[in-house]
C-alpha cells in the first residue's frame, strides 16, 4: 500500500512539472530583458535594446520604451540679439525678448539747448543749467515737475555744484546738489527723479580757496563722496566728505568697501557704471582727448575711443573710432551695430536713452533698448 501511495504522489508530481511547461507565465521583454518565464526562467528572444531620443535643448536624451535617461539636456547655446534678430539658440532656434530697437524721442516744449546736461529716468527728465544754477524736471509729457534753484542765496561766482546719479538700490534717478557759503559751510541737498527732497544736510567742510564741493563718486549703492575740485574739473584723490543716503546720515569719509582707486595722473576724471556686468568704469584721459573703458577694480585700460558713451540699463553703449560714427557695442565691446548713429558727441541718457549732440549742433535724444 505504501508504495502505491508512493508511486501515485511521483505521478501527481510529474503532472505538475508537465503542466508548467505547456503555461508558462511570460514576462514581456525589455530594454534590458529577454522575454521569460516568471515561473520557470525560460527565455524567449532577446532584449529590446534601449530605443533613444536624442536630446534637445530642453529635454534630455531618453530611452522611448523605459525612460531611462543617458544624457542631461545641454541647454540653449545663446547668441546676443541684434538690430535684426532677437536672442536665438544656435542649435533649435528658439529665441527669447526682441531685436535692439533705436527710435529718436522727440522733444516739443524743451529746447535741450538751453540746458548744459540732462539725464533720464524711468518716468522724468532731468535738465541742468549751471550758468542759471538751475535744474528742471520733466515728465514725458514734457510737464515741469519741479524747479530746483542751486544758488538759493545769490552769491557771486559758482558755489554750487550738483551730480546726478543712476540708483540700483531705487532703480531711478538720484541728484546730490552742493552749495559752498563763504565760511566753508556747504548745504549738501538729495533728491529723488522727481525733485523731491530726500535728504538735506549743512557741514563744515575744509575744501581751498575758489573750489567748491562735488559729489563724484558713490560706493555700495549707499555711500556719497565728496570732494574738493577746482575749476578745471580735477580733484583731490581724498574725500572730503562722506553722506550715507540710505539712511541719510553724515558717515565717515572712508566708509564703504575699500577698492583700488585711480591715479589722478592717469586719468582727469573716472565715472562709475553700473549696467555692463561691473566691468568696467568710465574714464577720461588727462589730456580730454581719449575716452577709455578701464578694469572695474585696478583701472587697467580695456578699450580706448575718441569717444564713448556710458552702458545703458540695457548693458549698450555708443563707441566711437575716430569719432563722428559711432558703434553700438554690448558689455563684452562686441559690435552689434556698425554706424549706428553719426553725431559729435555720445552720452547715456538714462533708462534705455542715449543723448547724441549732432553736427549741426542740435541735441537729439534716442531710446536704445
């Protein structure tokens, strides 16, 4: 009896091993998997093989079937916009923003000629006139916001000066105005775009003899330095003068973060820009013959010019040769625009704006952006 026993169960057993092999459970093949029995392993084929998509741009190279990825996507390969064409990847086309434009702004009420200087803002014009010791702020419209009156008390010869400035910090327009009595007390005044009074302070200075006080040069977005300057424009390398103007407050002379400084031997003056990467600065040669791009920090000479404007907020500037024709230029000095606009003289007006005096002598205004 055992042993049928036996014999029966080694029946059933065989039963069962027969009746896998004719259903097997198959598994479907992969990428990487041959199609199998999930229950036996039995194989059938071959793996699929990855199936991939090349990357683009934006999407990584990937497997179609399992997703798997073998290649991060690179990214756009930019190339600067132009007059013609906006910013456009070199490898799919895809572009961003919109070509430069220049369109001249026209001016109806204000005679720029009248005025020594002026400068742009986001939403008002500035204009100065040092012979009058005033200064006339603009909407676009072109009506008087506010009338600034530098030499409130009359005195003979100039005492004042004034210095405006483009704020990152408010990203406007700021205008420091001084004024020199004739005890050496000097009435220092901060406006804002529209000629509103932010600040004013009155400090006994120690500036010589027929010099008056400028502001010439900010630093951290917070600082204003002051100095002593003659009529030739040339000033000591020492501040005189210190204000906070964020917290419009009189600070020390020194404050600020340290950076190599100019030698006054080198260049007659040196202007600040903020809108080419803190690049460069601004400089003038100390014959007033070259206008140069100089090292942010050691003021080694990057790019000389007969004349060259400062980097609007849309990191351009207008650059000169020979002077006459002038160049539209990013913030590496790449030529976007040859002979772009012809004029005598170039200058940055403010937000977006180039200010060109013509060779008639006229003074015409162009938005670059």
């Amino acid at each position: 009896m055992k042993k049928v026993f036996l014999g029966l169960c080694g029946l059933a057993f065989a039963a069962l091993l027969s009746g896998c092999c004719m259903k097997h459970q198959w598994v479907e093949a992969t990428c990487t998997e041959a199609k199998h029995c999930e229950i036996c392993a039995k194989t059938e084929g071959s793996p699929l093989g990855h199936k991939w998509k090349e990357a683009t741009c934006t999407t990584p190279e990937i497997c179609e079937l399992c997703g798997k990825v073998r290649k991060e996507a690179p990214g756009h390969q930019w190339v600067d916009r132009t007059m013609e064409k906006p910013k456009t990847c070199s490898v799919c086309g895809e572009t961003e923003g919109s070509p430069i434009t220049c369109t001249e702004l026209v001016l109806h009420k204000i005679n720029p000629r009248d005025y020594d200087s002026q400068m742009f803002s986001v939403d008002t014009m500035a204009f100065f006139n040092l012979e009058e010791g005033v200064i006339r702020i603009f909407d676009y419209e072109e009506n008087e916001l506010a009338s600034i009156d530098l030499n409130p008390n009359h005195r003979e010869g100039r005492t004042y000066d004034y210095t405006s400035v483009w704020s990152e910090q408010n990203n406007n327009m700021m205008i420091f105005t001084t004024d020199l009595d004739e005890d050496k007390n000097c009435t220092i005044c901060i406006y804002n775009q529209r000629g509103e009074l932010l600040g004013k302070f009155t400090e006994k200075v120690d500036v010589p003899d027929g010099q008056i006080l400028q502001m010439r040069r900010t630093v951290d977005e917070r600082y204003a330095r002051f100095y002593a300057s003659g009529a030739s424009g040339l000033h000591g390398v020492t501040p005189t003068l210190c204000i906070d103007y964020v917290d419009m407050v009189v600070a020390d002379v020194n404050a600020g973060s340290e950076t190599k400084w100019y030698n006054a031997k080198k260049f007659s003056r040196v202007i600040q820009m903020p809108y080419c990467d803190n690049k460069y600065n601004l400089a003038i040669s100390t014959d007033g013959t070259k206008v140069l791009y100089v090292h942010s920090k050691y003021y080694s000479v990057q790019a000389e010019y007969a004349d060259a404007s400062r980097f609007n907020m849309s990191g351009l500037a207008l650059v000169s040769e020979k002077g006459g024709t002038y160049d539209l230029v990013d913030t590496d000095l790449n030529i976007i625009a040859k002979g772009l606009l012809d004029a005598k003289y170039a200058d940055w007006g403010g937000a977006y704006i180039f200010t060109l005096w013509q060779k008639d002598g006229s003074l015409k205004f162009y938005k670059i952006q």
